[in-house]
C-alpha cells in the first residue's frame, strides 16, 4: 500500500460545491482554514461536487499551504464539459449550482488521463496525491474494472499520482474492484457504521489480507447519526429512514447517553478503530462544525459503553477494538 499518511480525520468537501445549499466563498475559505487550524491533513474532493467547485475552492486554500505538508484526493470518471445553459437551470444532482457544465461518464484512458488534467487545472495544483474511480457501480461497474482501473494502474506506474482507488456506496461493488485490481484505498460510503457494518463480513477482511487502506466516509448515514438526540425524522442513506432504523439509532443515541457520551463522538470513534480503516473523512458547512467533529474524535470514550452496546445486540462482540 502507498498511501500516503491520511491522519484519523479527513476533510470532506462535498459541502464546498454546495451541495443542498449554496455557501457563500468566505465562508467556504473559513471552514477549510478551521480544519487546517484543527490539524486535518487530508483533503477530499471531487469534480461532480458543484460541478468543479469545490475542487476551485479546495485548491484556492491549499495553494496557500506547503505541497508536502497535506494529501489531497479526488475522483475520476465523470467528466465535466460545457453545457448550453439559456435559462440559469440549476443542478439537478443535489449541488446549488449552475446546470453550466454536465457530466459525462468516461471510463477510458484518455477520460481518466483528461480527468486529472481537468483536475489540476481547476485545482492550481501540481500533483494529486489519490485518484478514486467515482461510483462505478452507478455507471458501469464493469467497464469501471475493465478500463479505468488499468487506467489508474498505468498512470500510477508513470508517477503521475501516488495512490489509486475506487469510492462507492457498495461494497460488494468495491470488493469486486478490491479483487480485480492492485488498489491502494478504498473509499467506504456508510457501510461501515456504529448503525451496521455490511463491510465488515468480507470486504474489510479482503482489505486487510491485501494491504488496502480504507478511507471511511458516510459514517453518520446521511445524518442520522449525527446529533446526539435522533430527531422524529431524519435522512438514512439519502432517503427519509424508516421506522425501524430510526428506532436503532434511538437505540443507540440511549446507551450513550447513559454513559455521558453523544452518539456522533461514539459513531466517529467506532468508525475509524477497525483496522483497514486508514481515515474518517467527514464534511463541514461551517468552521464551527470542523471544531466539534475535531473534539468529538478526541472524546473520551469508556470501554464500558462497548460492552453494552454489545450485550443489548446493538453492536457484535468481534467488532469492538476501541
């Protein structure tokens, strides 16, 4: 594996291409300054995020920094070309944007190659540190094997970037690129979570024999982790969580609170102590929250609340390593 140090927490910066809702610059400048003040090293973009604004946003500060002191990632797959845009149509893919550009999915070479040249361009920087095939199972997981990750493999091997791997929600999907390529990461959407843990039956385990860190993202699923009273209703996996899941987390927001712990801090920890896992790379949509996911991460955490979490079959007894 040549990944470079990530640092238990990353900085997602999905929120940077205002995704939901637009963020103003300064305050875009000041959320990733506050994860720079709070020691993150490990920068996470995209060009579907905003359609290449955060990439803009993400460069704008770390072209400021020292090239050695951070690692930035972003995707490869989707590229962005320029769209006839007379009525200012918004982005229909989540992000407060214009519609001015579109994506397009280009597994080939030449799309992976264009994709880190679009990339650094937008970027203002010399190198990207990890280069991830962006949701292939979205698109075509096949094609996402068979193309772009000889792809990756080759301009890895020319030096062109450090690490390569594949992000997505599924990992039956990442197991299958895990198996079919030399990866260095992964990156893990809310399938390993204090909520379940699909990964770890299989993937995590392959990951382990092989040597692939796993970035893990989507730790809160979509949010319903995220505060330490679960609201009457809350987003799961981008969709409104069904009663039953929304009990389970109630579930598990009780035991922590019995213990003085807030379930974010408890699901923060808990996704980033299995051993495959190489980061936590969580977003922000003002500095304030970079600092309490910083503090949260750095909690105490007693062993007892694993333990009860464990007894009351909230948590299986293999996975607690806290």
């Amino acid at each position: 594996m040549t990944v470079p140090k990530l640092g238990r927490l990353g900085f997602g910066a999905a929120g940077l291409g205002n995704l939901y809702k637009a963020m103003n610059d300064d305050v875009a400048a000041a959320t990733i300054a506050a994860g720079w003040d709070a020691g993150l090293r490990y920068f996470d973009t995209a060009p579907h995020y905003g359609l290449g604004l955060s990439e803009r946003r993400v460069g704008a500060f770390l072209t400021t920094k020292p090239r050695d002191e951070f690692v930035i990632s972003t995707k490869v797959g989707r590229i962005l070309e320029p769209a006839d845009n007379p009525t200012g149509a918004r982005d229909a893919q989540g992000f407060d944007v214009p519609a001015d550009v579109v994506r397009r999915w280009d597994p080939s070479e030449a799309g992976i190659r264009r994709s880190i040249e679009d990339s650094l361009e937008r970027t203002g920087l010399d190198r990207i540190d990890i280069a991830y095939l962006h949701d292939p199972d979205v698109y075509d997981l096949e094609a996402g094997i068979n193309e772009a990750l000889p792809a990756l493999e080759k301009l890895r091997a020319e030096g062109l970037i450090t690490a390569i791997g594949v992000g997505a929600n599924s990992a039956d999907a990442l197991r299958d690129c895990v198996l079919a390529a030399d990866l260095d990461v992964i990156m893990l959407a809310g399938r390993y979570s204090l909520l379940e843990q699909p990964a770890a039956a299989d993937l995590m385990p392959l990951c382990l024999e092989r040597g692939v860190g796993i970035v893990n993202v989507g730790v809160y699923n979509s949010g319903l982790l995220a505060r330490p009273v679960v609201p009457d209703a809350a987003n799961y996996n981008y969709a409104p969580a069904p009663a039953d899941i929304l009990a389970r987390a109630r579930a598990l927001a009780a035991c922590c609170d019995e213990f003085d712990v807030e379930l974010p801090a408890a699901a923060l920890q808990f996704a980033a102590a299995h051993a495959s896992v190489v980061s936590v790379v969580v977003g922000a949509s003002n500095p304030g929250q970079i600092a309490q996911t910083a503090a949260r991460m750095a909690a105490r955490i007693p062993a007892e609340l694993w333990a009860a979490l464990v007894s009351r079959g909230l948590l299986a007894a293999d996975l607690v390593n806290v």
